[in-house]
C-alpha cells in the first residue's frame, strides 16, 4: 500500500478525534461509548455569509456563531472547506447544552471575481455534516 499525505491526515485526523473522545469522556465521567453514541442538535445563525467586497491579497475574518441546542455535548470532529483560500479555527472543548460558541474563518483573497466556498462542519449532532457557504467579490 503506498503511503500518501492524504492517508497520514485521514489516521492523524482519526487519532486526534479518538483524543477529544477520549479527553471527553475522562471529563464528564461517561463511558467511551455513551461519548460517541449520543448525539445533540446544533443551530447556526446563518449558513450563508456574505463577506461583500475583499481587495486582493487582502483578508477577511468572520466568526461563525452556533449554539449546542441539543441535551448532550456537542463535539466538532473536523470541518472541511472547498479551498485552501480558507483559515478555520474550531474549538477544542466540547459545548455544553444551551451554550454557543464559534468558528472562526479567516478567508484570503487571492485573485479578482466572484467567489462562492462551501464549508462541511463534521460534529455529533443530527444531520452531520453541516454545510455553510460564504460568497463575495474580490476587486484589485
């Protein structure tokens, strides 16, 4: 089997996201499987984002807030973004039920038109993954 990065992130992606289980569960004094098998709700409040006008080489950041309105803690397992013009920063610790929290995205215009990006964010909650999309235009 040849060994490709693609691989090396699947498996460090997997080791990282046992690790927030694991961390998870020491804390909150559940068993492994109750961590894993619960899931919870969570609420955006938007999933489209217009970031408007963007000079090139310049960058925007904007937080995207959500709530846990679920009864378990909610865990966000990864995020996947459509390109690499796009910085995240996830939260580390589990949400608590009624609590929120952010995302925060830092996008790097790179060159003039339009653009349209999607985001996948992966979590214990109903209907994971959950898609959000930014758009805007970059001018010189």
């Amino acid at each position: 089997m040849k060994v490709t990065k693609f691989n090396v992130l699947v498996i460090l992606m997997s080791l990282v996201l046992l690790a927030l289980i694991l961390i998870h569960t020491l804390r909150n004094n559940i068993s492994f499987s109750e961590a894993i098998g619960k899931k919870t709700k969570i609420s955006f409040s938007q999933t489209k984002y217009d970031l408007k006008e963007i000079k090139a080489d310049h960058q925007k950041e904007v937080e995207l807030v959500f709530s846990n309105t679920g009864e378990s803690p909610l865990i966000i397992f990864s995020v996947d973004i459509s390109c690499d013009c796009i910085d995240l920063k996830i939260p580390k610790k589990p949400i608590l039920p009624g609590k929120w929290s952010t995302i925060k995205l830092i996008y790097k215009a790179k060159k003039a038109g339009s653009f349209y990006k999607t985001i996948r964010v992966f979590g214990n909650f109903d209907g994971s993954p959950k898609a959000l999309a930014i758009k805007g235009k970059c001018s010189n």
